[in-house]
C-alpha cells in the first residue's frame, strides 16, 4: 500500500479508472459465483436421488382411492346379434376413513428423507338403488368385485380382507381394471343377493401402508371424512381440499378434512374411463423443517451485492485514508465473500444451514477482519468493514428466514443501503477534482 500522489498521477490511478476496472472486475466475478450455485444445484439432485433411491427401497409417496364398486356390464345391439360391454364404476355414499402415521428419518450416506408406516381403517356403505335401470344395460352382479387404489403396492403390508355387509374377502393384487386408478387391490364378490334385494352395502377394511414424504386420499365418498394423526411436527397440508380442522404442536398433529360430491367434479357412477377421482386427492405432506439447498442458493444470490458493497466501502476507505488498495486485494477480498457461499452449504449438509450460515459468516469475517488489519493497519477501518459484513449477513439472513414479507423487506433493506452510499459519495465526492486526503 502506498499514498496517493500529489503531482503527475498517472492515469490508471485515478478513482474513476479504478471503478471502471472494479465493475469489469465485478462482471467476471459472476462466473465464479454462478460456478458455486450450480455447485449448491447439484448437490440438492444428489439429494433428491438419495430420496429417490430411499423411496424405491421403502414405497414412494402414497394416494388412497376408493374403494370402488366395479359392475361389469353388456349391451346388445343389432338384435341381440352383437353386444358392447363396459365395467359401471359405483363410488360410495358415505367414506370416512382414518390414518395414523407413524413417520421415520432415513439415510443415504449424508442426505434423508422421511418415510412412514402407516395404519389405514375405511369404512362406508354403497347404496345401488335404481341401478338397474339406467340405459337399458345388464348388470353381470356375480362377477362384481371392489377395489382400493394404492400408488405403490409395496408399501402394503399383511394380509387384507374387506367386510362387505357380513362377508368377509381376502384381496387379490392389482385393481381388477385400470379405468379409476392404475395400481391397487380388488376383492372379487358375488353380489346377486345384493343387487335383488336392493339393499345397502356397508364395508369396511383395515390395512397397514408404507409410504415416502406424503399420504393422500380422494375425495370418493358422496360424503367423506378423513382424519388423518402422526407425531411429526412439520406438517405441509396440500392437494385440491385443506382441512376444516389442524391442530400442530410439538407432539404432532392431527387434522380433519370433510368433501362432499358438490365439492368435485366428478360423478358418484359412470363407464370405463371417463373420470380420475386421484386428480382432486388431498392430504399431507412431511416436510423437513429445513431445506438448506433451498435457503443456500437463495442466499447465493445476494453475492454480487455483498461483492459491489464491500468493493464501494474499499473505495471510500481509500479517498478516506489516502491509502491505495491493488486490485489484486479487491480480488482477493471477492474471491473469501464467494467461498462463504460454498462453505455455508458444505458445512449444512452436515449441521444444517443455521448452523453453518453462522460458522461459515464468522468464519469469513473473522478472514477478512485479520486480513485488513494486516492491511490498512487501522483498527478503526477493520472494525468499519467488520460491522458492514456483519449487518450484511445478518440482512441476508432474516430475508432468508421471512417468507411471506422477504420480497418488501429485501426492497425496503436495498433502499436503505442505496441512500447509504448515496450519502456517503457524495460527503467524500468521489469524482471531484479534490485530491484524496484534502
């Protein structure tokens, strides 16, 4: 470092050059920095395919439909010469049904994610009242049977059986047709008693059920009511539905949705493939609380600023203190503000990111605090690009916490910093034609 000249400075001394070569500079430290969040992308897919890779093992995310009562049916034509034939699809009157959720963090290496076991009890009542006479079709009752979509049949657990009025039927794998859903169970029934004594069917099946990060029912039921209870504290409820009641504490929650007919767009009945009842599904899903790749390259993307600021506040020291900075310690300076980035999200994968925001930020103040005490050799000037580090990292830090208020806050906070440097060039008049130091 040495002082400004007085006399004879040579051009590429001058402060409006050396902003000139500093905005160049700050152009090609976005290669660097883009360079450090694809890293943080990459590491959130390695991430995202250990959670693949754990749901394989266990079962994927799970969506409950039904169950279905499936009619197979005919029609002749052509004087009885030729017949059409169809599969009716009967949704029930009424659906409640009940999950308790029993979740479970595993791992892959440094990454997780959280799967479940679950126990799952429906119940309900089919009503076929006037059926048969609908279009002239026959209705095939001894070869009717119901069935229960699952997304992913492994996760199913045990034996499972459907009480259907006071017969009991074990499940069969598949759905028995792929009109409603493509995977699942059927239970095959004999239902000509049923159909001739025009009666109400009620039933009821209880079963165990694997899963990955979400469990979701459909709205089937001319009437349902789903309750859904697990110890996770960290519930996002989502789908086409929210629920009427929610209850989160720190042992859990519980939550109640209830979905009439008039709520969906679909039928109680119809043929063939006419409806997907899985489209409008609802339930919950078990977040994590922290998504530090998230919150990482959100805060990857305030490092220019970080750069530009800090760049600004080198200059007025320099017009300040009539001390010359090289550019090679801009440099220098850009490059530790970069690395905190790729710090912070190293260290997360292991501490999470409150964690490692605060290490990796104390970290690279501490780096720069020492390196400008060795430059400048003013503790004063040290303590003064300290503590605009520190407010930038503390700002960074609440927009990255706020959520629904980061957007106004960011503005509010960049407003604020412009009227900062605003006042400041214009108290030292960067570009005027007074010499450092006067």
């Amino acid at each position: 470092m040495e002082p400004y000249k007085t006399t004879n400075e040579r051009w590429f001394d001058s402060i409006a050059v050396k902003m000139l070569i500093l905005a160049f500079l700050g152009l090609l430290l976005l290669i660097p920095l883009q360079m450090v969040k694809q890293v943080i992308k990459e590491r959130a897919a390695y991430a995202a395919e250990a959670k693949s890779e754990i749901a394989s093992s266990w079962a994927t995310s799970q969506t409950i439909t039904g169950p279905v009562l499936n009619i197979p049916v005919s029609l002749s034509s052509d004087g009885d010469s030729k017949y059409s034939s169809s599969v009716l699809h009967v949704l029930p009157e009424e659906l409640s049904a009940s999950a308790t959720i029993d979740p479970e963090i595993r791992y892959r290496g440094i990454y997780e994610s959280v799967v479940y076991s679950s126990e799952i009890e429906i119940s309900g009542r089919f009503d076929t009242d006037n059926i048969e006479k609908r279009d002239g079709y026959t209705y095939h009752w001894n070869r009717a049977y119901i069935s229960l979509g699952v997304t992913d049949n492994r996760g199913l657990k045990g034996d499972i059986s459907i009480t259907f009025e006071e017969a009991v039927c074990k499940a069969e794998p598949g759905p028995g047709q792929t009109d409603v859903f493509s995977n699942g169970i059927s239970f095959p029934l004999d239902l000509s008693n049923f159909a001739t004594e025009n009666s109400k069917g009620r039933f009821h099946v209880k079963f165990g059920l694997k899963g990955s990060e979400s469990l979701f029912f459909s709205p089937v039921g001319k009437n349902t009511r789903v309750n859904i209870a697990s110890t996770w504290t960290s519930p996002s409820f989502q789908g086409i539905f929210l629920p009427e009641e929610r209850n989160i504490s720190p042992e859990g929650f519980t939550a109640r949705w209830t979905v009439t007919h008039f709520n969906r767009s679909f039928p109680q009945s119809w043929k063939g493939k006419s409806h997907l009842p899985e489209k409008e599904s609802f339930g919950v899903n078990l977040m994590m609380e922290v998504d530090h790749y998230k919150k990482a390259e959100r805060s990857a993307k305030y490092g220019l600023l970080f750069i530009l600021i800090t760049f600004f506040v080198l200059i007025i020291i320099e017009i300040r203190s009539a001390q010359r900075i090289h550019v090679f310690y801009y440099v220098l300076v850009a490059f530790a503000l970069i690395l905190f980035f790729s710090l912070m999200s190293a260290l997360s994968e292991h501490t999470g990111f409150n964690a490692a925001y605060l290490i990796a930020s104390v970290a690279t103040i501490g780096l720069l605090g020492a390196f400008f005490r060795s430059l400048l050799k003013k503790t004063s000037l040290v303590l003064t690009v300290s503590s605009l580090l520190s407010g930038l990292y503390l700002f960074i830090f609440i927009l990255l916490a706020l959520k629904d208020y980061a957007f106004l806050a960011g503005n509010i906070g960049l407003f604020v910093l412009l009227a900062g440097m605003m006042m400041l060039s214009s108290k030292y008049q960067i570009f005027s034609n007074r010499k450092p130091g006067n």
